[in-house]
C-alpha cells in the first residue's frame, strides 16, 4: 500500500513541476515580447545619454556596494516575508496563536 502512495505523491509532485516549468517558460517569453516592445517605444537618442550616467555610476559602486546594497534589500525583504508569512500562519492554528 505504500508503494500506491509513493506513487500518487510522485505523480502529483511531476504535474506540479510540469505545471510550473510550463507557466514559468510561458512566462519568460511573455516578459521578453513585453520588454522587446517598451524597448521599441524609447527614443533613437536615449541610449548615448544614458551611457554618459553609466561612468558614474561605476565610480559611485566603488566608493559605495549598490549592487550588493540592492542583494541585502532583496535578501531583508524576503528574510521580513518569511516571518511575516510564518507569524500569520501561526496566528491562524487554534490553541497556538
């Protein structure tokens, strides 16, 4: 009886990855069609004068990390969600919360 059940588990766990490994392609190539089109829409001269800011920038990430600013934000804000989402969960068990 074990074995139907290891079954039915693995069953459903490979529709749910096909599920999310479908929808996350459908996904990808939606987002490149979208960003290919906003990208259509910008002006002929909007890239010499964003290539003059990208020599600052590179001097402003050496004396300050954005980039690794930017992973700390990420990682804090998915760090807060975790127990936000742990806190609420908790909340919602009768006799613990």
């Amino acid at each position: 009886m074990d074995t139907y059940w290891d079954a039915f588990y693995g069953g459903l766990r490979e529709v749910f990855w096909f599920a999310v490994r479908h929808l996350m392609g459908y996904g990808g190539s939606l987002c490149a069609d979208a960003i290919e089109v906003l990208l259509g829409f910008l002006p002929d001269g909007i890239g010499a004068g964003l290539a003059s800011y990208t020599f600052y920038i590179d001097i402003a990430n050496a004396w300050i990390p954005i980039d690794l600013g930017f992973v700390l934000l990420g990682t804090w804000v998915t760090a807060k969600l975790a127990i936000l989402s742990a806190r609420h969960i908790i909340k919602m068990v009768p006799g613990i919360g």
